[in-house]
C-alpha cells in the first residue's frame, strides 16, 4: 500500500471513528435520539435505517463496535475503497431495512454491528468470488480472525439484535 493511500485509510477510519463518538456523545446530551433506531414495520421506524449505525445504547457497546470496525475498514479499504463503499452502503440500507422488514418488533434495533457483519461477509467471499490475490488474501485473514463470529450468527443472545448480525452479514456477501 502507498504511503498516500495509507494515510488516506487511516484518515478515512479516524472520520468514522469521530462521527460515531460524536453522535454517542450527542445521545448523551439529547437521550430522546435513542428512540431514533429502527423500528420494525413502524413508519417512524423507517428514519431507523439511516441511523442505527451511527446510535449505540453504550460506550461499551460502542467500543465493541469500533474495536470490530477499525482492522475491518483497513483490510476492506486496503482491498478497494469502491467496494468498501458499496458494501457499508449496501449493508447499512438494505440490511436495515431488511431488519425494518423483518426485525424483532419488541426492541429499537441500535449499533454499527450490522455494518461490522456485513463487513465480514464481504471480505469472507470476495475471495471466493472475485478470486485475485488480494480478495483471497483478506479472505483468509477474516477466516482466521473473525471465522468463530460466523458461527455465532445463529446463537441468538437476549438483548442483542440478531436481524441485524444476520442481515447484515447477508447484505455484505451480497455485494462480494
């Protein structure tokens, strides 16, 4: 990776960082923002879509969140920033509104684990679809490190939005 390109990531995953961090402390000072994730099959719930990722329920789960996003992003950036692009689009839009569709109607869904699984499907077969080097590399980079989070897809875990796990990492294979 160049030196320009590197700082371009890097620069990249700092603004996401920044964004997310931001609106968690704005949740803080206004808590009525909470109240703005995605609520299944509710037309308020639509405006949901556009901001669960940008709203978590806590600085611990925001920290989980950034921990799983930062070395995703790098890989995935360093992969191809076009296809980064399309696959945290596709993921955040059709993941939820996949979760909007389908969703557990009882929670306001919240956090940008949907975008971390989509991440993770992407990467996970872009190798298996794309078939060049560096898709194959980043394959198995995901495989080693994030490999067990796949199979914890099906374990569904009470307060944890698992639509949106799932959907998202669907939404992120669908791009790869």
């Amino acid at each position: 990776m160049a030196l320009g390109s590197l700082r371009n990531t890097v620069r990249t995953i700092m603004s996401v960082l920044i964004a997310l961090w931001a609106v968690y402390v704005a949740s803080l000072l206004w808590p009525q923002l909470m109240g703005l994730g995605i609520r299944p099959r509710t037309p308020a719930g639509l405006w949901g879509i556009l901001l669960c990722p940008l709203l978590h329920a806590n600085a611990f789960h925001l920290t989980a969140n950034c921990v799983a996003l930062v070395p995703l992003l790098f890989l995935s950036l360093s992969y191809s920033r076009e296809l980064t692009s399309d696959a945290v689009g596709v993921t955040w839009l059709f993941g939820g509104g996949l979760v909007w569709a389908f969703g557990d109607d009882t929670a306001v869904h919240v956090g940008a684990s949907g975008v971390v699984f989509g991440l993770i499907g992407f990467l996970l077969f872009a190798g298996f679809w794309r078939r060049d080097w560096r898709a194959i590399l980043s394959t198995g980079i995901v495989l080693m490190f994030y490999g067990g989070t796949v199979g914890n897809l099906l374990h569904i875990i009470p307060g944890v939005s698992w639509s949106s796990h799932m959907f998202g990492f669907l939404s992120g294979v669908a791009v790869a």
